[in-house]
C-alpha cells in the first residue's frame, strides 16, 4: 500500500475550543468540536489533535490533509486545540505538559526544529491571534479578531519552554582530575620561572597571565591545593 505524503509544514499552531460560560471552561471533546465544525459546513473538525484537561490526545483531521483552523495559511500549518477556553482559564498542567511535547514531537517530524531555534520571532510556534503579526509582516493574507488560544495563554512563555527543551545541555567546562590539577600548577609554576628568564615583552606576558586568572584555572588550582592542605 502506498503511503500517504506528507504536507510540507512551515508553522505549529495552538487554539482552544473558546468553550465556556459563566466563568467555567469545558473540557471540550474532538467529537464536540467536529460536530460543531460540520455544522459549518465542513467536511470534518478542523484541527489535527485536541488536548482535554487530563493531558490525553485526541486525533482530529488527518495531518496528511489539509487543516482548517487559521484561513489562509492552513495549507503549511499543523494545529493543536485545548479544550475549554483560554479567555476563562488558563491551560491545565497536564495540558501545556503535553502541548510542549507534541509540539516539540511535529517541530522534529516535519524537520522545523532547527529553524524555531535559529528564528526566535519567527513564530514557527504561534498561538491563532499571532497570524496577525504574520499579516504584518507580509506572510499571511487574512487577519483574525480572536484572543485565540486566550488571553490567559502566553505564548511567548510557551516558545521559551519549548526551546529551553530543544537546546542541548551545555557541557562542562572542565572534569577534574587530582593528577592532571597538579601538573598544571607545576607547569604554570615552570612557565613563570621561564618567562622572568627569557625577560619576555609585557603583552605575551598579559597573555599568560589572561590564561592564569579564567575562573576555570583558578578554580582548578583552589581545589587542587585544598585537597593537598
């Protein structure tokens, strides 16, 4: 059997049902919102999955079909829904736990991950009112007047996240070893007495002395002469 293409996907977008009513927000079912969607007129729901309170995942359209949640840039865009509403309450836990990791699981399946590090306002994660900047900036043709996915929703918080998960741990800046701590102060040591003899110009000096005072040498050398009393 052959298997489905997949869309080419330039932007992950996030929305909530916008379900509630008198202060309280629902936890707004794909089911609901696919009937509501084809009392639209439209063949199915538009999103691709829909996050309920409790952090489960629901699947909505095929992601290998064209979506329908923001108008004009659905053709390369793949959208995530939370239930309830984003003006009433904030998303649950559960929910923007599992919203970071399914975002972060479509930036590496359709090969953005990279460009949303290297494109901090890029808006390759956005939530549904930021097609507005895009509309700004020449990207997208229709403008929208929704708080979509809420006004309780910061995505900017929810872009830091998500990077801060993306971008490696940095390594360490050095591993420490007793042996390898004392040959270096020796040979500083050796390297100093050097220099006094060799009466060396006062910038290769400064050099020297550059490399000896790094934090990352001094503290070597403290610990190495605090192991040895």
């Amino acid at each position: 059997m052959a298997r489905k293409a997949t869309r080419k996907v330039e932007r992950i977008v996030w929305h909530t049902a916008a379900h509630g009513r008198n202060g309280q927000a629902f936890d707004t079912t794909a089911q609901q919102i696919d009937q509501w969607h084809r009392e639209r007129g439209w063949n199915e729901i538009g999103y691709n999955v829909v996050i309920r309170f409790n952090g489960t995942i629901e699947p909505g359209r095929d992601p290998t079909k064209i979506p329908a949640g923001v108008a004009g840039i659905n053709e390369t865009t793949y959208h995530l829904c939370f239930s309830g509403h984003g003006d009433i309450a904030p998303l649950t836990p559960q929910q923007l736990e599992v919203g970071i990791q399914h975002t972060i699981e479509m930036l590496q399946k359709y090969g953005l991950t990279q460009r949303f590090l290297d494109e901090p306002d890029g808006l390759i994660v956005m939530g549904h009112r930021e097609v507005n900047e895009l509309v700004r900036r020449g990207l997208a043709p229709t403008p929208t007047t929704k708080t979509c996915p809420g006004r309780l929703v910061d995505m900017d918080k929810v872009r830091m996240q998500i990077r801060a998960r993306l971008q490696p741990t940095a390594p360490p800046a050095y591993v420490y070893n007793t042996e390898a701590a004392g040959e270096l102060l020796e040979g500083l040591q050796k390297v100093y007495q050097a220099v006094k003899g060799l009466q060396l110009q006062d910038d290769l000096i400064a050099e020297l002395n550059a490399f000896r005072r790094q934090p990352e040498i001094d503290e070597i050398i403290r610990r190495y002469r605090e192991e040895r009393g």
